[in-house]
C-alpha cells in the first residue's frame, strides 16, 4: 500500500519519471505481446481438423482453404472425399446398410453466419453432405428427410446411385446370419465423419456426414444430422462435432454443450472433457459399452480432443502440417 500510495502521490522527480518510464515500458510490453499472441493467433490460420483418421479430406479441406476458399467450401469438400471413398464403409457411396440393406445417409453443415441445412435417411445420393449444403442456401427449411430429400437433390441436378457396394452388401449378408445390434467401441458398427475449419479471415465453418448406425432399424437417425448435437458453429466463439453412438450424444445436445462451455471460458479442450464426463457420470450410464468423441476449435485457433475410450483421433492440419493425432481418454481401467 505503501508503494502504491508513493507512487500517486509522488511529483514529477527523478524517482518520479524513472518509475513512470517504467511503467509505460510494461504497458509497452504488454501492448506488444499481445500483438505478438494475436499475430501468431493469426499466422495459424487457415485450419481444419476432423475426427478420426482422414488424412486425404483434411489436405482437400486445407487445398480449398488456400486458394482462397470459403471455411464452408473448405469442409464440404473435404467430406466429399470421404462421402466417395467406397472403402471407407462409413459415410457416402460403401456405407453399410440399415438391416433391410438400405444404405440412407445423414449430413448436415453450418457456417459462420449461423445458417444450417440438413439432410436425414437420404437414399441413392453420395454426396449427402453437398444436398445438405442447398438445402441451407436453397431452401427456407433446415432440414429435408427421406424421399423428400431425394426428390430435392434429383431436382437439384444430383445423380442417384446405387450406394450398396459388394463389400457392405457381403458385411450385411454376413451380419443376417447372426442378426446381433449392439455397438461395437471405436466402430459403433460406423463412423461419422465430421469437419471443422477457420479460414484465413478467421470464419468458421462445419460438416458432419454419414451412413448412420450399421444394421439399424429403418428410418433411424442419429446425431451427425442434428443441428446443436452432431454439430453446431458460432463464429463468435467456435464449433464442435460428435462422432460415436448418436443416441448418447443427442441426450446432452453433445456439441451445443461444447460450444456453450467454451463461451463461458473453458478451452476447446476442458470443454470437451466437461462434455463427456455429462454423459459417463449420468445416472445408470453404461459407458462403458459405447464410445462417444468430440473434437472442438475456438475463434483463436485452439483445438481439443477428447473421447470415452481409447483410440479414438482427429486430424489436424495446420502450420503445413496434415497429421492425425490419438486422443486422450475418460476410461483408463
């Protein structure tokens, strides 16, 4: 108290402005770590990340980014890789059938504005999330489901396909002979694709595609298509995206969660924890039968990973580095 006291009360003396310049040299300091912490913010920029193991959508994502894409044509695109990759057997062309051997396919975006469009059991359409992306911009709806879906993307020019390949139609034969449903930990008998990306200008986008739970019950819709649980962007703050039993995570609204947590100053990384440990801690949950993982990013370019089991991962592709990165887990037994 005393200093503080010398200091206001003292007259323009030598002590004087050798305390004042000293003063103003820290408020300098500040001033310029600051600048250096927004410019490095700045200079890992552009970003994109994903859940699990997508090494070819992030470097689309990031090719799209850097000639000046949108973070919206950035995660579209990117999930169009996948959405064609028919061995992948989990979103688009190759996604393994309901159980009377439909493969219908749900996907929804959202971009820096708060605008979302959404497709759910979409049938003999790949690229669900593209059909999701008019719905939002071509539409005055959110969200457009079975045949009225398909009728939309045919009017929009899209091409219908046969989705079921041999591979997923042979899994599905397979399966009838034992008829089991119950999720597998890291498969969840599919796997979600989900994409985040900030732009150059600091805009955040995201995407959330796939064939839903194999071998589900017609007509079943999980997570990935629901806006506020598979995903959910605010430009202010940041964006998160679901992967694993969509059922868990439509029960705590998963991602809205995430984002919401961020907002009252949790890391990307903290709120993603915080959002697990809202589904393992519920009462009578049975955790330990599913698997459930969130990947986050917040306005500054910082990420968070963070899943139920082992072995689940994000992609990350930032700094010209595309890699894919473990995460860290709540069930260590």
């Amino acid at each position: 108290m005393k200093r503080r006291n010398f200091i206001k009360n003292a007259s323009l003396t030598g002590v004087g402005l050798a305390v004042g310049n000293t003063l103003a040299s820290c408020v300098e300091n500040t001033s310029e770590e600051k600048k250096s912490v927004i410019a490095t913010n700045k200079a890992s920029l552009p970003l994109v990340i994903a859940t699990w193991h997508v090494i070819d959508a992030t470097a689309k994502a990031m090719e799209v980014l850097q000639a000046g894409g949108t973070a919206l044509d950035a995660v579209e695109q990117g999930c169009k890789v996948e959405e064609a990759n028919e061995k992948g057997q989990s979103v688009g062309k190759g996604g393994l059938p309901d159980r009377d051997g439909n493969v219908t396919l749900d996907a929804c975006v959202m971009d820096n504005h708060g605008n979302c469009g959404a497709v759910v059991y979409l049938k003999n359409i790949k690229h669900a999330v593209s059909v999701a992306r008019k719905v939002m911009e071509d539409t005055p709806h959110v969200m457009l489901a079975g045949d009225g879906a398909q009728k939309f993307a045919l009017e929009q020019g899209f091409e219908a396909e046969d989705l079921l390949t041999e591979a997923s139609k042979e899994a599905w034969e397979k399966w009838k002979v034992e008829a089991k449903y119950k999720p597998i930990i890291n498969i969840e008998n599919h796997d979600t694709i989900g994409m985040l990306a900030i732009d150059k200008n600091g805009d955040i986008s995201g995407a959330c595609t796939t064939s839903g739970l194999a071998y589900k019950m017609a007509g079943r819709v999980g997570d990935s298509p629901i806006i506020g649980s598979g995903l959910f962007v605010d430009n202010e703050i940041g964006a998160c995206v679901a992967t694993g039993l969509g059922e868990e995570v439509v029960k705590t609204v998963g991602s809205f969660l995430v984002v919401e947590l961020m907002r009252q100053g949790k890391s990307p990384q903290e709120a993603c924890e915080e959002a697990i440990s809202r589904i393992v801690n519920k009462p009578n949950s049975n955790y330990k039968d599913f698997q459930v993982g969130y990947i986050a990013v917040n306005k500054q370019g910082e990420t968070g990973h963070y899943s139920i089991h082992q072995y689940f991962s994000m992609t990350k592709f930032q700094d010209g580095i595309n890699e894919q990165i473990q995460s860290d887990y709540f069930n260590k037994e």
